[in-house]
C-alpha cells in the first residue's frame, strides 16, 4: 500500500509593469516516508505581459533525495497543452535547506528544452528565495530570474508563494 501526501501551492504576482502570473500546482508523493522520494506534480502556467497571453499545463515525474527539511531534486516534465509555448520537455532542479527552524534556503530551477521541430533555444528560470516554516503551511518570498544564452539584459521577478500540507 502506497502513502500519499499532497501539497498544494498557487503564486499570485503582479507588478507596476503590466505582467501578470498566476500558477497553481498539485503534487502527490506515492512514498512520503522514504528518504529517496517518488512524486507526481501537475500544474498549470498563466502569463500576460504586454498584452501578450501565455498558458499551459505540464506533468512532472520528480525524484527527491533527502527529508522535507534538506533535500535534493530532479524532474523531468511534458508539455501538455499550451498556447505560444513549445511543447519540449522541462528539466528541474532545486532543493531546500534548513537554516533555522522556522526559516529555509529553497531555490526550484526550471530549464525549457525545444522540441525538436523548434527553431527555439533552450530558456532557464533560476530562482532563490527563502521559506517562513509554520506547522501545516508555509510562505515563500523570492526571485526568479528568466535566462537565455543568448539574452544579455537580467530581469529579476520576485514571487510571493502560499505551501499548504494537506496531510499531517
């Protein structure tokens, strides 16, 4: 009998610049206790900026090594619909550290791979921020920096994150 632990996130953004980003995610562990961790994570992907919308929706296999407190992880992910966005596959990498007992390190990097028939490049979205620990939820406030190796301007897009534990 496989455990399931869920948790639920949504980013709500929005600057004096007319962008606009919203993305809920669902991931369910199938083995919670285990030190080497197996989740399915699905999630959907709003943007407007400039009067140009952006949406999709991916779903992500992650491989996490480590507790909830200090760990490592890997995904791979599929495009599964989308409008104005590739349907390439997504790699990702991040992790979380404790360095108090109500405050984490975390950083969650995203690098968007063209399909083949693409004339794209591949794109990256760094991020770092930092985790406010409570109980059953916790708060994220950090950055995400759009990357691209051919880009030379930096844009910074700081991001507000609500992480709910729907299981105890």
């Amino acid at each position: 009998m496989a455990l399931v632990s869920t948790s639920a996130r949504a980013f709500l953004f929005f600057t004096f610049v007319p962008t606009t980003y919203f993305s809920p995610n669902l991931k369910i562990t199938i083995n919670p206790e285990s030190k080497l961790k197996f989740a399915i994570n699905g999630q959907y992907y709003a943007l407007n900026s400039s009067g140009r919308n952006t949406n999709f929706g991916i779903v992500q296999g992650l491989l996490t090594s480590g507790d909830s407190q200090n760990n490592f992880t890997f995904g791979l992910s599929k495009i599964i619909s989308g409008r104005g966005v590739d349907d390439g596959a997504i790699v990702t990498f991040g992790f979380v550290k404790k360095a108090s007992p109500k405050l984490s390190v975390i950083s969650e990097n995203h690098v968007i791979i063209p399909s083949s028939t693409s004339s794209s490049n591949a794109v990256g979205f760094l991020s770092a921020g930092l985790r406010f620990d409570r109980l059953m939820h916790a708060f994220d406030l950090g950055i995400y920096v759009p990357t691209s190796g051919l880009e030379r301007n930096v844009s910074v897009i700081p991001y507000l994150g609500f992480n709910v534990k729907m299981n105890k």
